[in-house]
C-alpha cells in the first residue's frame, strides 16, 4: 500500500508539471505563430536597400537621437532570424522524437 501511494504521489506531481509545460509553450506556441509575420518582414528588410540605406543615414547622424534602431544594428536581425531558425528544428525534432 505504502509503494501505491508513493506512485500515486509521484504520478501526481509528474501530471502537474507536464500539465504547467503543455499551458507554457501552448501560450508560447501562440505568441511565436502571432510574430510570424512581423519575423518575416524583419527578414526581407535585413540586407535590404532600404535596410542599407537606414543604416548608412544612421552611420551619417541623420537620423534622430532617440530613435530606437536595435534594427540597424548587424546583429539583431541575424540572431533573432537564427534563434527562430533553431527554434524551428527543435520543435521539428520533437514531432519525430518517440
């Protein structure tokens, strides 16, 4: 009796977790499907000629000091566009994982 309640516990406690993960990345899933096209958008502007020319206008001074410009940086977009890359074969990985 005393290994059936421990095994009930832990069980318990395995339902618990699994259940707080499955919520998570379901918000999460739902987020990163939401920022699709705002993903896609940045990849198309990286490298870009308008890209090119917002970045020499920066490098100029022309642009306003408290402009915001993570996007002019060279290596926001490309992280960002290779976390998604990553993020993609994981989830890939774990459809085909048993």
């Amino acid at each position: 009796m005393t290994r059936q309640i421990e095994r009930i516990k832990l069980m318990e406690q395995h339902l618990d977790h699994a259940s707080q993960a499955v919520m998570q990345l379901s918000a999460a899933l739902d987020d990163f499907a939401a920022a699709q096209k705002a993903i896609s958008e940045l990849s198309a502007y990286y490298g870009s000629k308008d890209w090119k020319q917002d970045f020499a206008d920066d490098e100029q001074g022309l642009l306003p000091n408290d402009l915001k410009r993570g996007v002019l940086s060279e290596d926001a977009i490309w992280n960002l566009l290779s976390d998604c890359n990553e993020l993609n074969a994981r989830m890939q990985e774990l459809l085909t994982a048993k």
